[in-house]
C-alpha cells in the first residue's frame, strides 16, 4: 500500500497486525511518519514506569547507537518535559531552550525544531514521540494538534496490542535478568495541580489530624501477621500518647481528662481490637481494616436517638485518627516550629493553620484535596511559598520525613530523588535567576503593550508584610486588600482603633500608592476561629461576606468608621465584596452616610469624599450591574468567585477543579459584559482574581478595555513582561473569535495556537 498523510493511521494498524516483533514494529512506525510528513528525525521513547524514565527505542534521524542507550527522567531535557507535563512541547531552536539538553552521542544539534509528544492511553504514559526539522519552517504551531492526533491514535493502537507493554518487559530483563521486587517499583513521585510556580526542597511534613478516613483508599497486604503487628504498635503508641496528656492535665481533673479517659477505653476494648484484626485477615492492610471498623461504628453512633451517645461517634473518630497517625508514622505533636526546611503534607489546610505555620522553615505545601482559588493557596502565594494542590495519591506515595523536591510549576512531587534529578534542579535554579534579574530590569517600567495601550497592575494584598512584596514587585497601586485575613490572625475582633492603627499604618506603608480596601470577607472557606458559626451545608452559599456584616451591624460599623478614620491618612477606597442586591447596596452606603455624619459630629478627620466601589462576583450582580453602577465609583471583578458561581463549581473541591475554568464561554462574555458596562458609564474596572495572572486571558481582558489588573505581588513582574510583548489591535480579532466559541477547550485551544506560547502560566 502506497502510505500518504491519509492512510498513514491504517498503515500502522497494518504494520501492527503483521509485527515480526514489538522493536521492529516501533521502527517501521518511526519510519513512516518521518516519510509521509517529511520529517528529518521521528524517536519513540518508550517510558519505563519501574524507573520513572524513558528509553529512546526506535529513531530515523539520530544515531542508531543512541537507541536504547539515551533515557532520561521527567525534568531532564525537552522531552522530559513532555514526560512531566503530559503535554505536547514544541520549541523553535532547542537548543536555546531553558530545558534543553544535549545527547552527546545522538548527534541531534542541527535540529531547529523540536515537538514533543506524549503517547498516552487512558490517561497512561506509554513514551513520547519526538519530531525534529532541520528547516524551521516544516512543523509549526499550527500543526500541533494534527500531531497530537496522529500520537494520540499511535497510542492507542499500541497499547490495544500490548507493543510498548513487550518493549518494556523485555528491556528489564535484559537488563535485571528477573522481574522487579514489589519495593522496587514503588512509585518515586505523585502529580498534584499546579496553581503556581517555583519549586523548592525539605523533609516531608504530614500534619497530624489532617490526614482523615476519606484519604485512606482500598488496599491489600501480602502478610497478615505484619499487619497485625503493626496495629498492635499503633495501639500501645496512642495508649502511650492518651497516658502522657492525662500526667499533665492530672492537676485539672476536668472534662478533658474524662474525655481522655474513655479513649483509653477504646484502646483497651479487646472486641474493638479484634474486629479490625479479623478484617486485616481477611486481606486488608492495617490502615483499611481500621477505617471500615471506624466508620462502621461512626454509623452505629450516629443512627442512635440519645445526642449524648450520638456524640460518642467523634470519640471514636478522634481515637481512629489517633491510631491512624501512628499507622502512618505521623503522629508526632504538631509542632509549630519546623527544625529544618520542610514541606508542609495535608488532606487540606485552612487559612488560619497556614498562618499559624508561615514561618521561614515552611518552604512548601502539598495538599491532596484543596481548590485552585482557595484563600489558602492565596495567601501561600502571597508568603510566596510554593504550593500544590490535588496530590491524590499523596498519602500512597510520600511518608513522613522523606527527602522531596517539589515542582510547583509541574504539580510533581519527587519522592528521595536520585542525584540526577536534585541536579537538574540546581541547574533551574541558576536560570530562573537569570529570569529574575531580567525582571527586576523592567521593574519600574509602565505596563504598555506595543501599539501604547497602558495598564497599570495592583498588588491583592492581606497582611502587613505583602506591602513590602508589593514594593519588591513593582506594583502600581494595591488593588484590593483583603481585611479578613489580620481578623483571622487574632483571637478576637480587633476594635475600631486596632483596625484604625492596622489600616493606618499599611497605608502610610505604601508610600500614596493608591489602596482599595475590602470589608471582611469571612464565611466560606475563611472561618474566624473566635467566632460562633452554625454549621452550614453550602457556606460559599451561606452567611458570607457582606451578609455577615450587615447581620452584625455593630461590627461593620466599626470597620467603617475604622477606614473612614484611615482614609485621612492616605489614597484610600472602601469595596464592598459579595454585592448581590441594589437593596444590600443602598443599606451599606445609608451605613456609611451615617458613619460619616457621626464622624463630622465629632470632629474627626477623614476623607469625605471616598470613592466606594463593589465586588462584581455573584452572577446577579453582573446582570444588574447597570442597576447598581451608578451608587458607586468603581467596580471590580472577582473572578474567583464569579467562575465558581456562575459554573456552580466549588472553588476548594479538587474533584471538581477540572470543571472550574475562567476560559468558560459564561464567564468571558459576562466578563465582557461588565467592562462594557463599567466603561460605558465611566467607571473604573479592575479584574481582581487568579484570572489576573493568565497571559491569555490578560490579553483578552485588555481587548475588551480594561486597564486595571489587580493580582498577588510575585506575578507582577512576568504578567508585565508579557504585556510589554503584545499588540492590542492584533488581540481584537482574537476576542471576537473567541465570543464566538462554544466551549473553554475550544478557547485554550485557540489562544494557544495565536498567542506567545511560552507566557501562559498562571504565576
Ligand atoms: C475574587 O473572588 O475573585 C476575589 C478577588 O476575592 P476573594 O478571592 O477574596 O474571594
Ligand atoms: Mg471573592
């Protein structure tokens, strides 16, 4: 059969369906595509999961002697890239790429353009498939997802015939002359999502009580009696635990003793023990056997008419959690003072711990649970500590006290990594400080694009100390200063003249940079801990925000006469978050009107005049918005709750991240509607959320007339770079385009096919 760019797929199939063996297959594979697309080097990597690595196993272009002796791991070279980021990666000149690295025996220099792309099945790595040119000009962008096709298609009928399946098998054995130990292939790192960047190393922290039953999946153990034991030790180590805290507490003899006293009960009970043991006989690891008995006595607890027994169920709980800890090796007390550097291991974290925790040891956070736009990870972005979400399989993979090194960028979390991976890090480290000293050049020039379209870029700012990031990154003004998170750090509601000093003296920090305070925010996923609150089923639904301060009028007032007291004393504009009703809108200012007349009353200075603005984020709003505009001076957009609410996607639940996107079709074109709005009436409009730090939504945001972007402090810099590099006019088209769209994948697709490849992270 004659192949052509038509046929290519049934050609495969048919080399497949007639393989004199899996090695000459992939070399006939290689061999076609090179000849039907022209292309001057195709390689297939087949990827070994033992090792973590890819093997180069079939070439046209480089040097036969390279196959089978070029591997390499994720973070190491171009197509360890592909490896990590499970995405295609096409660079023009390699070898001036940051990642690139050159095989010495491959002879692969001449090459100008490398694409890269994962040969995945079901979500599975299989290798990579790499194309190389020597002309520029034979692949381009535009012929990425053709590839990507064509690899996709390569995968799957591979994998249906079990070909890489038989490369991989038959190389370890070659190689070991036996099949792997099941300690050999534990697994030596597990992917999380990124939501920012950096990547940072230390000793693996798991907090206790964080980890929880849900985190405990389906397992089974190859010997009972190991299990068995190893329960017993967990038992006699919470015995041990529950003895020590009564000695201390023996002097107080309260509840809490009483409380302790019936855990050891627990411990002691041999029917309890006995049950799980049976369990564990029956196949179950330790840790399974303990969950099912837990939560089978939980329901019992919980089906009881008596509270009081119905509350036995948290005892029980707080014990399993106990033994759990001991289980798992991380039971130890929750210091709050790291000795060495060290990466913080959670199910989740709230703002309060990470507060509480922030302290110069604490370099990283992985969470296997957790949302793109938690508080927590924006308030970790704003301690500049890395962080990385959605780890699932966390608790399998890491164990307390392991050496890791953490790529936020990627979302890979390496467990013990070899030299050659803590090298490859080095050798990152020394380039992105390169990319910071570049940075730092244009620090203090204005935002333009290149056709003169200006912008200016905030700073979202929560504590005292992100003044001075704001400073360190260039901002232009502070865009939105979440108050809540000074109340969440206190034991109790600050007054009217600790939060008069507190505002005062961030403002007198900034220098008259112009500053936008936002009333507390508390609710949701911000719970204030001295603070009494009904537990809710939907709280991002519930008593949040400004519903909070209107139902406790005493409070909001004091924040406002607070502000307005500050306002004296610097550029400063109230914002009120969670706008949903003209009602709700008319109330607050009638507040503030009051707030201001007793003020004048009695002499006190403030700025009587103060512009007053609102959160755009509840879709209501957004469809009002013509109604509330002209009670206020300005408008911002916050994207993050505006994207959970209009998609219905809670923004802390990892299950559901991959539905949370502000590339939704919803949320640009109501996005579009507000600055039409705002820009219509004259008002000022700025994009508040995460939203703010993705170069290709920036760029739609700037073709739609917004000038003012606020975001967290450390993306300033790279959102500015990418500014510097676009035109306006040449993204107009590009919005009209995308409004057009029916869905965000078809969006991301398109963006990424017109705008600056490399410029997309979400920083
Ligand atoms: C937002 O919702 O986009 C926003 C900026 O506010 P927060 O993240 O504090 O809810
Ligand atoms: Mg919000």
């Amino acid at each position: 059969m004659e192949i052509s760019k038509k046929n290519i797929l049934e050609k495969i199939f048919d080399l497949i369906a007639h393989s004199k063996s899996p090695d000459h297959t992939l070399d006939q594979i290689v061999k076609c595509v090179a000849k039907v697309y022209q292309i001057d080097v195709c390689s297939v990597y087949v990827f070994d999961s033992n090792k973590e690595e890819l093997v180069l196993r079939a070439t046209v272009g480089l040097s036969k002697k390279s196959v089978d002796s070029i591997s390499m791991k994720a973070n190491e070279g171009l197509t360890g890239l592909v490896l990590e980021t499970l995405k295609p990666v096409f660079v023009i000149n390699p070898s001036d790429h940051l990642r690139y690295k050159y095989y010495k025996k491959s002879g692969e220099e001449i090459y100008h353009t490398f694409l890269g792309l994962p040969l995945l099945y079901h979500q599975n790595l299989l290798g990579v498939m790499v194309l190389q040119t020597i002309d520029k000009n034979t692949i381009n962008k535009k012929d990425i997802p053709l590839f990507n096709n064509l690899s996709t298609q390569i995968a799957a009928t591979v994998a249906y015939t079990g070909i890489l399946e038989d490369l991989k098998t038959k190389k370890s054995q070659k190689k070991k002359g036996s099949v792997k130990s099941a300690a050999d292939r534990e697994k030596k790192y597990v992917r999380g999502i990124s939501v920012g960047s950096g990547f940072t190393k230390g000793h693996a922290y798991y907090l206790k009580n964080s980890i929880g039953f849900d985190q405990i999946e389906d397992n089974f153990s190859l010997c009972s009696d190991t299990e068995i034991n190893r329960l017993e030790t967990a038992f006699s180590k919470s015995a041990d635990d529950i003895k020590k805290v009564i000695k201390k507490t023996i002097e107080s003899s309260g509840e809490e003793n009483a409380i302790l006293e019936a855990h050891l009960m627990y411990l002691r009970d041999r029917s309890f023990k006995n049950r799980i043991i049976n369990i564990i006989k029956s196949g179950k690891s330790a840790e399974i056997a303990l969950k099912t008995e837990v939560l089978s006595k939980i329901e019992f607890f919980e089906s009881l008419d008596d509270p009081y027994l119905r509350d036995r169920g948290a005892d029980i709980e707080d014990i399993g959690k106990r033994i759990l800890g001991h289980l798992m090796n991380f039971s130890g007390t929750d210091i709050k003072n790291f000795g060495s550097d060290t990466i913080l291991m959670a199910a989740d974290l709230s703002p309060v711990d990470l507060i509480n925790l922030n302290q110069s040891n604490l370099k990283g956070i992985v969470l296997s649970k957790g949302g793109k736009t938690s508080h927590t990870v924006i308030l970790a972005k704003s301690f500049e500590i890395p962080i990385i979400i959605g780890a699932r399989k966390l608790l399998k993979v890491i164990k307390h006290n392991d050496f890791i090194i953490m790529d936020a960028s990627s979302g890979i979390i390496f467990r013990n990594p070899p030299t050659e991976i803590q090298n490859e890090y080095i050798r990152i480290e020394k380039e992105n400080v390169k990319k910071i000293d570049r940075l730092n050049i244009i620090k203090d020039k204005p935002a333009i694009t290149k056709d003169g379209y200006l912008v200016q870029l905030g700073s979202n700012i929560g504590l005292i100390s992100d003044i001075d990031l704001m400073k360190k990154y260039g901002a232009d003004f502070i865009g939105l200063y979440r108050t809540e998170f000074p109340f969440l750090i206190r034991k109790s509601f600050p007054t009217e003249n600790e939060q008069f000093d507190l505002y005062k003296r961030v403002l007198e920090k900034a220098d008259g940079k112009e500053m936008t305070i936002r009333t507390i925010d508390v609710g949701g996923d911000k719970l204030l801990p001295y603070f009494d609150y009904q537990k809710e089923e939907n709280p991002f639904l519930g008593w949040r925000s400004v519903r909070i301060s209107l139902d406790m009028d005493d409070i909001f007032r004091e924040q406002i006469r607070a502000i307005l007291r500050a306002s004296f004393y610097g550029n400063l504009r109230i914002l009120f978050p969670m706008i949903t009703t003209v009602s709700e809108l008319k109330k607050i200012i009638e507040i503030l009107d009051q707030e201001k007349e007793k003020l004048k009353k009695d002499r006190i200075k403030f700025n009587e005049s103060i512009d007053i603005g609102i959160m755009v984020e509840v879709p209501a709003a957004a469809l009002i918005l013509n109604h509330l505009i002209d009670h206020v001076d300005f408008v911002s957009i916050g994207t993050n709750d505006l994207v959970q609410y209009l998609l219905a996607v809670d923004r802390n639940n990892e299950k559901v991240a991959h539905l949370y996107t502000p590339f939704h079709p919803a949320v640009l074109s109501t996005i579009y509607k507000i600055v039409l709005t705002c820009n219509k009436n004259n008002k000022p409009v700025c994009i508040c959320g995460e939203a703010a730090t993705n170069n290709y939504l920036i760029a739609l945001f700037i073709a739609m007339g917004v000038k003012l972007f606020s975001m967290n402090s450390v993306s300033v810099p790279y959102v500015k770079d990418f500014i510097l590099k676009i035109e306006r006019k040449k993204i107009e088209p590009v919005l009209k385009k995308v409004l057009t769209m029916d869905t965000s994948e078809e969006i991301s697709e398109y963006l990424a096919k017109v705008i600056l490849p490399d410029q997309t992270k979400f920083i």
